[in-house]
C-alpha cells in the first residue's frame, strides 16, 4: 500500500501546486481587485431598483436576491438535493418505527432547563432570519437551520423519547417537510400559473414584472417591500429544511434496538 | 385562567427577545414578529412551563432585572477579580474540592438560576446535581470548607435568596 | 455628551473583555487539570465574551454615525450577551458533568470529593 | 418555448409530491402507476423538444423572464434535445420496468429517487449554466448514490454505495471548483457567454461586461478538473472502477439509467466543454489538442480494457457493465477526434450504446429474478420468446457487424472519423476492442443455447407481461433506427445535426446572449 | 485600515491549515472532530471578515450546529479510534 | 513592500490551497471511513472558502462592506455607490448553494457508514 | 467631538490583543490531553470568538453582521451539548 500512498500523495501535490500557480499568475483576475466584476455590479445595483422593476428583485440584500429570484432554479435543486438526501437516508433505514419506552434519560436538570428557555429564544431567532432574509443576512435555509439544529439539540438533551412523546414523530416531520416543498414549488410557478390562467405571458420562478409580462407578486408589507416571491420562498424554505434535517438526524439517532428490528425483514433481492 | 397567563408569559418572553434581538422599528418587523411569537408561543409553552401560572408568579419576575445587575455588578465582579490574581500571580495558590451544596427551592427554575449562577461565577462549578436529595456538587477552586452548610454560606446563599423571591 | 459617555464605558467594557480573555487563555494553559481549567474557562466567556457584548451594544448606541442600524447592532448584541448567560453555564455544566461521569479526565489535584463519597448519581 | 423549462422542473415536482402522497394513499400500485404516468408526460415533453430543435434550432427558456448572464437560462439545441429524448426514454423504459421488477415496503421513495434521478439528467442535458449543470449533477449523483444502496440487507450493496459516493463527492466537487475558478476569471457562469468570451476575449456582454482575469490559465484548469469529473461520470478508464462496482449491486433498472444515462452525461459534458464552451479557435487552442489527446488515449485504453474484462466476466451485470465501459470508450475515440464527422458518430455510438446495454439488463433482469446473477442463468430466456430475441438483438448490436442494427453503423462511422484524422492506431484498436468483446458475445450467446440451472420460485415470473412490452419497445427502437439508416437518410442527418449543433457556438452563442 | 481584518484573516488561514493537519493525523475520531470544529471556527471568522454574513450564517449550524452531530453520532455508533 | 494587503491575501489563498491538499490526502489514505467524512466534509468547506475569497474586493478609503442595503434608498445615486463599495454578492450566492447540497450528500453519507458498520463490524475500508 | 476616530484607535490597539488569546486558546486545543479539555478550550474559543464578531461589526462599521455572533455562540453550546452526550450516555438518542 505504500506505493498507492505515494502515488496519491504525488497527485494531490500536483493539483495543489497547479491551483496555487493558477492564483499567483493571475488566473481568477489579480489578487484582491478594487475593481468589482461587471456581473456582480449589475447584481447589485439590481437587487432593489424600483427604477428599473423589470430586472429587479426588489430585495434589499443582493445574496438573496440572486439566491431565490435571479438564481432561483438552482435554489430548487438545492432544496431537491436536500430532499433526495433524506429520502435516501429513509430508504437506508426503512421499515424502522420510533418507540417509546427503550429509555433514556438525558443529560442533567440543569441543562434541560435552560433548553426550556432557550426554545423560545432560538425559535423566534430562527424565524426572524428567515423572515428578514430580503431584508437583513440570512433567509430561508439560514432560519430553517436554526430551527433544525435547535430540534437536534432537544433531541439530544431530553432524549429521543421525549421529543417523540410531545409529537415530533417522523410522519409528522415528513407532513411538514411536504408542505415546504410544496409551498416552494407552488411559489416557484405561481406566476405562470396566473399567467396560463389569464391568458397572459409569465415565466417560471417570476417575481414581480418582468419584460413581456405585467404579473407581479404583492411588493410591499406594511411599510417594507416583502421582495415578491422572496418573502413565501423564505418561509417554505425555512419550514422544509427544519422539518427535513430534523428528520434525517431523528432517523440517523434511532437506537440500535429500533434499527435492528428494521433490518433483515426479507426485502427481495435482485 | 392560568394556563392562558402562561402563554401570555411565553409569548411576552418570546417578543420581548424578538424586538431587542431585531432592534425592530419598522412596523412590518414588529408585526410579523407579534405573529410568530403568538406561534411560537403557542408551540412550545407546554415545554417551557408545564404548570400553571398565577398573576403574582408575573409581578415576581421584576425581581430578575434587580437580580441582573446586583449579579452582573457584585458578584461578577468579586469572582474576576480573585480569579484573574490567582492565574496571573507567580504560584497559583489553589485549593480545589467537590463540595456539596444543599438548596431548599422548590421550582427545577429556580434550581438551575442558582446552579447557573454558581457555575458562572468563575471558581465554582455545577458537577452534578441531585434533585431528590436536593444537593449541588460544586467543583470549587478556592475551598475553604468541606461542610455542606458553611459552603452554603460562602458560594450560594445571595443568589439563593433571589433565587427563592423570583421563582419560589 | 451622552454619546460620549456611552462610548467611553463601552470601549472600557471592551478593553475588560479583552484582559478576561487573557486571564481565560492563560488560566487554561497554567491550570493543572480540566476541572481546574473550567474555572479559567468561565472567565473567558462571562469576562471575556458577555462584557464586550454589552460594551459594544453601549458603543453601538452612542456612536451614530453608524446610521439606524445601530439600534439592530445594540439590539442585537445585547440579546447574544443575555443568550450567552444561559449557554455557558449549562454548557460548563454539562462537559464537566460528562468529564465527572465518564472519568474521561483526571481528578487530580483535588483535596476533597463529596460526590466520590456521597455517591451521587 | 415552456416546455423545455418545465420538463425537469416537472419531474423534480412529482417527485416532491410523491412522499407526500404516501402519507395518503398507501398502495404500491399507486406509486407504480404515479411515476409511470409522470415519466410517459416527460417522454412527451422531451420530444416536443425534441421536434422544436429540428433545423439546428436553438430552443431558449428564460427562467424568471430574466436575460442571458443575469439569470438562468435552459438552452436545448439538436445535441442536448436527442439526448434528452434518448434518456427520457430509458427513464420512462426503466421505470415501467421497476413496476414488474422491483417489490419493496417503501417503494415510493424509490419511485421519488427514480424521477428525481430523470429530473437530474434531464437538468443536465437542458442547462445552460456551468453552475446550474453542478447542481444538476448533484442531484443525479445524490440519486444515484442512493438507488445504488436501495438493497441495503445486502451488505456488498451499501460497500459499494460509500465508495461510489466517496469518488463521486470528490468528483462532482472538483467540478464545482472549476465553476468557481471559471466565474473567477470569465466573471460570468453562462456557457453562451463562457463560449463567446472564450474565442474572443474583447467581447463586452450585457450585464457580464468583459473578462476578468486570464483566460487562457483558468480555461486551461476548468477544463483539466472538469474533465476529471466527466471522466468520472462516464466511466473512462482510470476513473470506471465504480460501474462495475456499483452496477451488480443496484436493482436491475437502476443499473440500465446507469450504463444509458449517466455515462451520457459525462461524454455530454466533455462533448458541451470541448467542443462549444472550448472549441477551435478558443482560448485554450493551443492545449486543446493536447487535452484532446489525452483524453483519446484514454478513450482508447478503455475501450481495450473494457473489451479484455469482459471476456472473463461470470457476471451477467458485471459483464453488461464492462461491455459499457468499452463502448463508452469507443465514443469517447470519437468524440475527441476535433471534427463535427466524430461528435455524429461519437452521438450515433452513445444512441447505439445506450439503448443496447439497458436492453441487455431488460432482457437479463428476467434471468437474474429467476436463477440468479450467473452468466449461466441467461439460459432461462429460452422460456420467453421476446426475451431471448431482445438478447440475441442487444448483443449483436453491440458486436456491430450486422447492418440492421444500428450498433453496425455506429462503428463505421466511428472509424469513418478516424481515418478522417488519420488516427490509423485508433481504427486499429476499435477493430481490436471489436474483436476481443465479440469473443464475449458469442461466448454469451452459446450460455444462451444452454439449458440453465433450476429456477427458484418467484411469483413475479408468473405475468411478465411488463417486461415484454419493454424490451420489446426498446428492440424495435433499435432495429428501427438501424433500418432507418439504411432506408431513409433522415435519420442519419438528426445525428449529424446534433455533431454540427456542437461545434456551431456562433448560433448557441446567437440564441442565448444575443451577440 | 484593512490591513487589521485581512491580517486576521490571514491568521485563521494559517490556524485553520494547522487544524486540518492535526484533525487529518489524530487517530482519536473524537479528536478530530474537536479539531474540524475548530477548523469551521476559522472558516467562519474568514467569511466574516471576506464580508459574507449569508455565508457565515449558514455555514456556522451547518459545520458547527449539524455535521458535528452527525459525525459524533456515527462515532457513537461505530467505532472511536482509528486503527 | 509598500501595501501588505495582496500578501496577507495570497496568504490566505495559499492556505486554503494546502487545506485541499491535505484533505484531499486524508479521503484517499486513512483507512477509517469516519475519517474519509471528515475530511470530505474539510475538502467541501475548503472549496467554499475559496470561492469567497474570490469574491473579495478592496473599496478605496475603507473596508468593504457586505452586500446588503442598509435602508431603503430614496435616489438611484444610492444604488451605484451601493455598488462600489459591496462585495461581490454572487460567489455568495453559489456557495450558500454548494453548502447545503454538501450538507445533504454528508447526511447521506453519514447514514450509509452507519448501515456499513452494522454488517461489517468495522468502520475500516480499504 | 467625532467618536469614529476614537473608537477605530481604540479597537485598532484592541484586536491584536484578542488574536494572542485566540492563538493561546487553539494551544489548548492541540495539547489536548483529555477531550474535555478540547471541548472546553473550543468553547471559550467559540464564545470569545462571538463576541470578537460582535465588536468587529463595529470596528467594520458594518451593523448586519452582528447576528452572526448569536449564531456561533449558540451552535458552540450545541457542540458541547454533543460532546457531553457522547461521554455520558450509551446512545446519542437516549
């Protein structure tokens, strides 16, 4: 095996050395520019231009921006990137069902009360960052990470029991999860459904008008713009990925005794 | 009644961190963050308090911004400084000892304000509780005592005071 | 005048947050074992990481030519201040919980262990 | 045109849908017969495409009705558009085929992966986003990944999961890494633009304005890490371990998408890079042969490696999987020759080998369902006149030397296109691989003849009718394109319009951005 | 002026390049999971510093808050040291 | 050297270029495949990081400052001088992508080895 | 009286001093010997490393980038809790 080592060791240097050639000669453009890219530019003056409505995204922060309007398709296949990694982690551990009463007792009161009243706190802070995303940084995967890693942590402190016990089963997560994506999907054509309705030009993933067709998502609250689609994008958004990750963790945690009585039930092979 | 009181709590809490935490002065923030307090509130009040509430259990709460700043500006203080001239000084004069603490509140809240008072308090830490015996086992830098009830006295007894005024 | 005295009080939190992290890292380089360093290690998080937090929400407030975004910066702050309150304690408590519990750590130095002997749980 | 941006949108979508509607309907015929339908929409959608392109068209979606740099932008012309038929077609093959095939307490999630998997190629073959082709990627290889693992009581199964998705990881993410290195120089994602700026470094787009940094550099590196990935994707020789690792151990419909439409993906790849975003003329013209090169020794040396391991194959998808690889290596002999004669034959060889190798697998299924994986088995396709057909029919096709198929014209053009070049060595080994592979096949054939070992109890061997209809389908689509080429020269020009469509950037370039 | 942030920037660079070596050779899983943490935390000041608060955000529940637990979840679940 | 600044960044930029490598190393050599996760989940983030330091620009007079407005603009003169001190949004953009698809294919992954273990006892694979 | 000056010097002289105990903190991180003592040194890292986010939005001047603070200083309270689980529980779910 030492050849093979070698041999690897050898190539990895040859990458590394080319990549660092490649950023000392120049090749992604000098080392830190003061000259931005004509692109970036035109994304930023673009972002909130209710100058120019048809190609802005009426969004304050430009990273969301292009993350859920300009760039939005890849942002879909994003989130079915996410999605098809928790189906794939389900079809690992299929057939397995949460149980109560395997034990567990978590850690120790001290800390189980102060998660108590963090809940609250990094829930509300989870929700605020995805419901600022046009607004302030953060946005729809930003909350719903948030979320998701406050249910892991509960998870963890009080035990798998007890979050299974106050209602987080699978089926349910899996209930919300569906309602994210669909709310993402359902966002994402809205327009053209509107459009295909009235009779009118639309575009998938529109937000407000664009070239050739008037359709506009609601572009203000209150006394702030909501971006369009952003604001329902982030909230779906955020609701999928804290449903899905938590699902995927829960599925991963399942004790031995859960997993072992999923494995082996006669699947047929071949 | 009671139970309505608690979910006022809650929600109260929850806004109360949202506008701080926003610094919201935009009518869209703070309407939207009304809203997902109410949600959040109605979610998670079974978890964070799982009784019920009386309108006096409210007005106790005040004591915890007094308790804030005697804590922030008393015994913060005294902590830092023995332990910033214990690291810095030449040899480090340390006693270390687990030593038991009791505690005579009854509420698992007003267990782990006391606890997290003692633990953030640099010199002494929480190792393991016992809820049924009702006993601290506090790893404890500067021990000058191995007798529970004098440890009492020398770590926990202000913060227990408080401790007992604000959650009972 | 008032922004001034803001500031000035901010930037001395600040500079306190500062000493306590060096009181923090060099309790934990100096002190003999991970129970010892627990302590050192409160200092840095209360000392060193909630009083610059308040000290730069009182700097945020006083300093306005951050513009209206300084009451999102103070805000904000703040809230981190009074979050990190909870968390440290409970998250010292835990390790050194789980340090006790396992004996992933050596007790040594110690003068006297009521819980070896009380056996609590 | 909307279809070409809703097809993948709308796979992706069904497959959103499909778990949650598991939470209602709980009936497996259900979900069998969900995807079949969501699959049969996007066979129709693929080839309204398809007939759209026609002409050497250029069919362009705006997605969010914004223009070419600023958004994404699905560009489909006559390559893309006869691949993307090509692998609906096989998703579609392969998904009606599950239904007979594959039993399973948690078949919608299987049936999601499926479709989620078409969405991914179909992504692929449609975008014309450097980045947006990584994401697509993404979701094909996650897919992958886990349909590889889906029996996973079988611990040889979850084995060769990790480590297709170790590589795979590092793979995809060295392609991410030539996006980033790409954006960083071209300041511009879009492979209209990348493709205009490339051959004409002064071009001043809208939106994107000029390049950024050095172009010759970075194009240089994109293209060497990238086709790293791609070689990866259609399993060249020093990166094909995982088909034959991967290929035994997934269900039998998996394992055709895998030898029919990732493998396609990856000489797609190449073909788009080399030939459209880095084509003569480009700024790395002066490596460009050299690259090429390498890539047609490579090509080469899978072609001959591929053919000698098949010969010793006693595993009838290990078998199915070498013969890929030699195929693939084939097309990629072609399709690094530099001239539009070798991207047509390169398209013909991928058309041929696609539809033969998943054919192979439709047919074997049958087999491997009722004695097993052993090359011995495919005995038992006697009992079932279609099957025994298809499997004569595939294997001949792949051979290559009856003209009735159109594996036959596949290889005469690919050696037309060698001799154009003046690669004798090349045409040698295509003669050889050839040879050595058609050593396997008649060996294949005579195991064929034999009677096979006793069948075990199955009660999904009692109706087959499902299978039939598929290979069926598929043998007449090979026998009627092969046909085709002889009777009407029509189809010979959709193959040569999709090898201009490749190297034509001046009208991809035309359609997208406009310039 | 920004010679201060890119200097620390720098310095995380460096820290986050002696992380990865160490977690990379540690034979204790464990360990190594302390020091990749350690590596995010360098990582995160680098993204804060290059101004990208999205980025940050996202990155830090990521490969602080999620991956973490998965990853000492598998120890858990297999084995601690590496042989 | 009359402005450190393009130094310190190289430096950065080298780093991240050695964190690859060593990474990179780790996947291919160590036998453990807990370890193989780790260092994948290190290559990814790597690849990330390099993206935003691409993404990087130097303002005259100041420090950059990220990409969002901080309130509402009232002129479109607001917009451009937005946009000549921000930093470029749009590398940010990809790499929010790349991270959460890092993040799914790592869950996967993370199940996969569990199931590993569970038939093979062991976590070590060649 | 103009505070920004003030307050850039001030902060300027500051920050350095923050970096040296960082580098000291991550020395307790590579010494080790025990896991806890990791976890404790990554802990007070991540927690002064918020804070240092926190006074650095304003030395940046850059106000939005404050909540990243929160984040780190909640996710490395999230990263202890999973330490501590993992020393003392048999499973991570129980």
């Amino acid at each position: 095996m030492r050849i093979r080592e070698v041999v690897i060791a050898v190539s990895v240097a040859l990458v590394v050395l080319l990549l660092a050639y490649v950023i000392e000669a120049g090749g992604l453009g000098p080392i830190a520019p003061r000259e931005l890219r004509e692109l970036a530019a035109s994304y930023l003056v673009n972002a909130y231009n209710p100058w120019n409505v048809t190609q802005s995204a009426l969004s304050l922060e430009a990273v969301t921006a292009i993350v859920w309007d300009y760039r939005g398709l890849d942002t879909f296949f994003e989130t079915s990137v996410l999605f098809a990694s928790i189906v794939g982690v389900s079809l690992v551990f299929r057939g397995y069902r949460e149980r109560l009463g395997i034990g567990g007792r978590g850690l120790s009161e001290i800390v189980k009360t102060s998660t108590r009243v963090l809940l609250p706190l990094i829930l509300i802070a989870g929700v605020s960052v995805a419901l600022h995303g046009h607004l302030t940084p953060g946005g729809g995967f930003q909350g719903g990470s948030f979320i998701a890693v406050l249910l892991v942590l509960m998870s963890i402190v009080f035990s798998l029991d007890f979050v299974v016990e106050r209602g987080l089963t699978s089926g349910r997560l899996l209930a919300l999860r569906s309602v994210g994506l669909i709310g993402v999907l359902a966002t994402s054509v809205a327009l053209l459904a509107a459009g295909l309705a009235l009779g009118v030009e639309a575009y998938i993933f529109q937000n407000v008008a664009r070239e050739g067709s008037e359709l506009s998502m609601p572009q203000w609250l209150l006394d702030r713009p909501t971006g369009g689609t952003l604001i329902f994008f982030n909230m779906f958004e955020a609701l999928a990925v804290a449903a899905g990750l938590a699902l995927a963790f829960l599925v991963l945690s399942l004790r031995e005794e859960e997993v072992r009585e999923a494995l082996g039930v006669g699947e047929w092979y071949e | 009644m009671g139970r309505l009181l608690g979910y006022l709590a809650v929600f109260a809490m929850t806004y109360a961190f949202y506008v701080v935490f926003t610094g919201a002065i935009s009518v869209f923030s703070l309407a939207i963050g009304a809203l997902m307090s109410a949600v959040v509130s109605v979610v998670v009040k079974p978890l964070v308090i799982p009784g019920e509430l009386r309108a006096s259990d409210l007005a106790r709460l005040a004591y915890l911004v007094a308790y804030y700043f005697y804590y922030m500006a008393v015994a913060e203080v005294r902590a830092h400084a023995k332990i910033a001239k214990t690291v810095l000084s030449r040899r480090m004069e340390i006693s270390p000892a687990i030593v038991e603490v009791p505690y005579y509140v009854k509420t698992s809240y007003g267990m782990t304000l006391i606890a997290g008072s003692i633990t953030n308090t640099p010199g002494t830490v929480v190792v393991q509780v016992d809820t049924e015996r009702r006993l601290f086992f506090v790893h404890w830098l500067f021990a000058t005592t191995f007798e529970p009830g004098k440890a009492r006295e020398a770590i926990s007894v202000d913060f227990e005071r408080f401790a007992r005024r604000i959650f009972g | 005048m008032l922004d001034l005295a803001l500031v000035v009080a901010g930037l001395a939190l600040i500079a306190v947050g500062v000493f306590f992290d060096f009181v923090g890292a060099i309790g934990l380089l100096r002190l003999p074992n991970f129970f010892t360093r627990l302590h050192a290690a409160t200092a840095g998080a209360i000392g060193g990481a909630v009083v610059p937090m308040i000290g730069a929400s009182l700097v945020a407030l006083g300093a306005d030519y951050l513009g209206p975004a300084r009451f999102f910066l103070a805000g904000a702050a703040f809230a981190s201040s009074l979050l990190l309150m909870i968390l440290a304690q409970a998250g010292s408590h835990a390790i050194a919980r789980a340090a006790y519990l396992s004996r992933e750590a050596p007790r040594e130095p110690i003068l006297h262990d009521a819980l070896e002997e009380g056996g609590g749980g | 045109m909307l279809a070409v941006g809703l097809l993948p949108l709308f796979l992706m979508g069904a497959a959103f849908a499909l778990p949650a509607l598991s939470l209602v309907v709980k009936s497996p015929r259900f979900y069998r017969a969900y995807a079949t339908a969501v699959s049969l929409v996007g066979l129709l959608i693929a080839l309204a495409v398809f007939l759209e392109t026609r002409g050497g068209k250029v069919v362009t979606y705006r997605f969010g009705g914004f223009r070419a740099p600023l958004g994404i932008v699905y560009a489909v012309d006559a390559l893309g558009a006869v691949l993307g038929l090509l692998a609906a077609f096989v998703l579609t093959m392969s998904i009606v085929y599950s239904t007979w095939m594959v039993r399973s307490r948690s078949e919608h999630l299987y049936y999601t992966l499926m479709l989620s998997l078409g969405a991914g190629s179909l992504g692929c073959l449609y975008t014309g986003d450097v980045f947006n082709f990584f994401v697509m990627l993404e979701v094909l290889s996650l897919s992958a990944y886990a349909l590889v693992s889906f029996y996973r009581d079988n611990p040889k199964a979850v084995e060769a999961s990790i480590r297709y998705a170790i590589v795979g990881i590092v793979a995809t993410s060295l392609y991410l890494l030539a996006a980033f290195v790409l954006y960083g120089s071209y300041g511009t994602l879009n492979m209209a633009d990348i493709a205009l700026k490339a051959r004409n470094p002064a071009a001043w787009t809208p939106y994107s304005g000029w390049v950024f940094g050095d172009v010759a550099l970075s194009s240089a590196i994109a293209i060497a890490l990238s086709a790293w990935t791609f070689t990866f994707k259609a399993a060249v020789f020093p990166n094909h371990f995982w088909l034959p690792d991967a290929n035994p151990e997934a269900p039998t419909p998996v394992s055709a998408l895998f030898v029919a439409v990732i493998d396609l993906i990856g000489a797609y790849g190449i073909i788009r890079f080399l030939y459209t975003l880095f084509g003569e003329g480009s700024a790395v013209s002066a490596l460009r042969y050299d690259i090429l090169l390498v890539l047609h020794v490579l090509g080469a040396l899978s072609a001959l490696v591929g053919a000698l391991l098949l010969v010793v194959q006693t595993d009838i998808k290990k078998f199915v999987a070498y013969s890929t690889i030699s195929h693939m290596g084939l097309a990629f002999m072609a399709a690094t020759t530099g001239t539009e004669s070798g991207v047509s034959a390169a398209v013909l060889q991928l058309i041929s080998n696609s539809l033969s190798e998943a054919l192979l697998f439709y047919a074997a299924g049958i087999a491997i369902v009722a004695v097993g994986r052993s090359i011995e088995g495919v005995g038992f396709l006697r009992r079932s006149r279609v099957a025994s057909v298809a499997f004569i029919a595939g294997l001949l096709n792949l051979f290559g030397i009856v003209p009735v198929f159109v594996g036959f014209w596949s290889k005469l053009f690919i050696l037309m296109a060698l001799l154009e070049v003046g690669y004798l060595a090349s045409a040698v080994v295509l003669v050889a691989s050839t040879g050595i592979s058609g050593v396997g096949y008649v060996k294949l054939i005579r195991y064929l003849a034999r009677s096979s070992p006793e069948p075990r109890e199955d009660p999904r061997l009692r109706s087959l009718a499902a299978p039939a209809v598929v290979i069926a389908l598929v043998t007449s689509a090979l026998v009627a394109l092969g046909v085709a080429i002889v009777a009407a020269p029509e189809i010979v020009k959709i193959v040569m319009e999709a090898g201009a469509a490749a190297a034509d950037y001046a009208s991809y370039v035309r359609a997208v951005v406009g310039w | 002026m920004e010679v201060v942030p890119i200097s620390i920037a720098a310095a995380a660079a460096l820290l986050s390049v002696a992380a990865t070596y160490l977690a990379v050779r540690s034979g204790d899983l464990l360990a190594a999971v302390v020091l990749s943490a350690v590596q995010s935390v360098a990582y995160a000041l680098i993204y804060y510093i290059l101004m990208a608060p999205d980025i940050a955000l996202v990155y830090i529940p990521v490969s602080v808050g999620v991956l973490p637990a998965v990853t000492v979840l598998l120890i858990k679940k297999t084995e601690r040291y590496e042989v | 050297m009359s402005d450190p600044v393009p130094f310190l960044f190289t430096v950065v930029l080298l780093s991240l270029v050695a964190n690859i490598g060593i990474s990179l190393y780790g996947v291919f050599t160590r036998p453990s495949l807990v370890k193989k996760f780790i260092s994948l989940t290190i290559f990814s983030d790597t690849l990330n990081s390099f993206a935003i330091a691409i993404g990087f620009r130097r303002v005259i007079g100041s420090y950059p400052s990220a990409a969002v407005l901080s309130s509402l603009p009232r002129e479109p003169g607001e917009l451009s001088a937005f946009a000549s001190a921000a930093v470029d949004p749009l590398p940010q953009a990809l790499v929010l992508t790349a991270i959460v698809i890092g993040l799914a294919v790592f869950m996967f992954l993370a199940g996969l080895i569990a199931m590993y273990y569970r038939h093979y006892g062991t976590t070590r694979m060649v | 009286m103009d505070l920004e000056p003030l307050v850039s010097s001030v902060l300027a002289a500051l920050i350095p001093a923050y970096v040296a105990s960082f580098l000291l903190y991550v020395v307790r991180v590579v010494k080790g010997p025990t896991i806890p003592d990791r976890v404790l040194a990554v802990d007070a890292l991540g927690y002064d490393l918020a804070a240092f986010m926190v006074v650095l939005s304003v030395f940046l001047k850059s106000p939005f980038m404050v909540v990243c603070g929160l984040a780190l200083a909640l996710w490395v309270y999230a990263f202890d809790i999973y330490v501590a689980k993992y020393l003392e529980a048999k499973e991570m779910g129980g």
